[in-house]
C-alpha cells in the first residue's frame, strides 16, 4: 500500500478529483472539479474527463493522503430535467465508482510529475441517490441538484447484506434478466432470457431457450420481440424452427432498454479484485 504523496518541494499545490460512473445498460459518465478538460488513462484507453467545476462537490474524506474507506456523496448542481428524466430508468444503485485524485502546480495547471500522482482515491459502489429541486422565485427558474451516496468497496465486503445470498448465481436466480418471445407460425411455448445487455439495454446474449412446439418449419426473419417482463424495445430476431419446435435464434437488432441478470455483486467483486491497491498510481496522457 502506498504512503503519504511527498508535496515538500512545490511552492503552490492544488488538487482536482476526477469521477468515473459506470452505469449498467447506460454508459460511463466521467467528471471532475477541474477547470479545464483533462485526459486520464485507464486501463481500456485514454478517456477525457468533462470539467464541472464548483458545480460538482464531493465530502470531506477523513483522511487526505490515503485512500478513503469511508462512505462519501457527489453533488452536482444544475443538471438539465431531461438528463434527469432519462436517468430515472436504469439502475444507478450499485453502479461502479472511481475517484482519482490529481494534484497540479496551482501556478501552470500541470500535473505534478511525483511518484503516486494520480492515484485511486475511492473505490465503491453506489449505495442510493435522490434529486433536489429548488425554484428561484424571482427569477422564476428552477435548478436540480443530484446528490449520490457512495459506499467504499471495502466497507461492502466488510457488511454482508443479510438475508440475501451474495453470490453471483443466487443474484441471477432472483433477479433474471428479460423474458421475451417473438410471433412464429402454428405453435405456442417460445421464449428465451436475456442475460446480457450492452450500452442503453442492447441486447449482447441470450440464454434459456425454450423452444416451444407445434411450429411451421422454416425460417422466419425480421422476428420483432414481445415482452413478456420488462420494457425492452426494438429488439428483433431470426428464428429457424425444424421439427416443429425451435432450433436457432439469432438477434439481428439488439434494441434498447432490455433488462439483463443482475449483476450488482459480480460488480463489487470485479471492482474489488481490479481496484484493491488503492495506492497504485494511475497514468496521465
């Protein structure tokens, strides 16, 4: 585990803290209190950071120069509703966060070339969230303030939630994925799960096929998808039936906000596995 930073040599010192929100079935948001964008690189590529300045506020952390393992929230203010509306639709709890933290030479704004800099500062997952909106009544506008509570990941680990089995195939068990089905000549009974999603709920795999029976051989393209749970859109598929039952199944159009199997504790025990030197240093661009 990495020591204290060694900042005895620099006259006029500032630290930026750069936040990395993976959200399932949505995307990666990436943010910071600097003032100007600035690039980091991770571990699948170089990713720029959009600068947010005082509108994005993070809590104390108890302790400055060692990783936090305490709980923390992010506050960003002025969020436009329709951002927020969007939001509302996919599972934010339990969402992977990384704080980095930067320090520069407050004087030329770069970043100071010292062993440990920049560095994991949080680890964790989030825990809850809730919005706040405030109306002005005179100038009659009205603002948002997202606020979201983060939880380390070793303080997840350390808390085992009771009454719940916290392994990976107890999750997908209780918490399945969508089921869907398609319209097929002749029979009934055909339906499968979706297991995985990517970016906006686009269907990635599927799985537990089941394949019905009494269908019209042949093979039945541009397949449009049925819910049968969850909210899915656009998905649609190749189906080729022999034997009056289902043989194959192939997603030509993955659509949109398809629910996959929960994943939340594969999630904690990925981040912990991948972040737990907490003290390792990141690479700048």
């Amino acid at each position: 585990m990495a020591g204290s930073l060694n900042l005895s040599s620099f006259g006029s010192v500032k630290q930026s803290l750069f936040i990395k929100m993976v959200i399932p079935d949505y995307g990666t948001l990436r943010m910071s209190n600097h003032d100007v964008p600035y690039s980091l690189v991770e571990s699948d590529g170089t990713y720029v950071y959009s600068p947010m300045g005082a509108l994005l506020a993070v809590s104390e952390f108890n302790n400055e120069l060692r990783p936090s393992q305490n709980d923390i929230t992010i506050s960003l203010a002025a969020i436009d509703q329709a951002f927020i509306s969007g939001m509302m639709g996919y599972a934010i709890k339990g969402s992977e966060v990384v704080i980095t933290r930067v320090f520069f030479n407050a004087n030329t704004g770069v970043a100071l070339n010292i062993a440990g800099n920049p560095s994991a500062r949080f680890v964790g997952i989030i825990a809850n969230y809730s919005f706040n909106d405030e109306y002005n009544q005179f100038s009659q506008t009205a603002s948002t303030t997202i606020s979201v509570s983060c939880s380390s990941i070793v303080s997840v680990l350390a808390q085992k939630i009771a009454g719940q089995f916290t392994n990976n195939a107890e999750r997908k068990y209780n918490f399945k994925g969508s089921f869907v089905t398609a319209t097929i000549p002749g029979g009934t009974g055909f339906q499968f799960r979706v297991l995985t999603t990517n970016t906006n709920g686009a269907i990635a795999t599927i799985g537990d096929i089941i394949a019905g029976s009494g269908y019209t051989n042949g093979t039945y393209t541009s397949r449009t998808l049925i819910n049968i749970t969850g909210s899915g859109v656009n998905g649609v598929i190749t189906v080729i039936v022999a034997g009056g039952v289902v043989t194959s199944v192939t997603v030509t159009t993955p659509g949109t906000g398809y629910r996959a199997d929960d994943a939340g504790f594969s999630r904690v025990a990925a981040i912990a596995t991948s972040n737990f030197d907490f003290g390792k240093p990141l690479a700048t661009a």
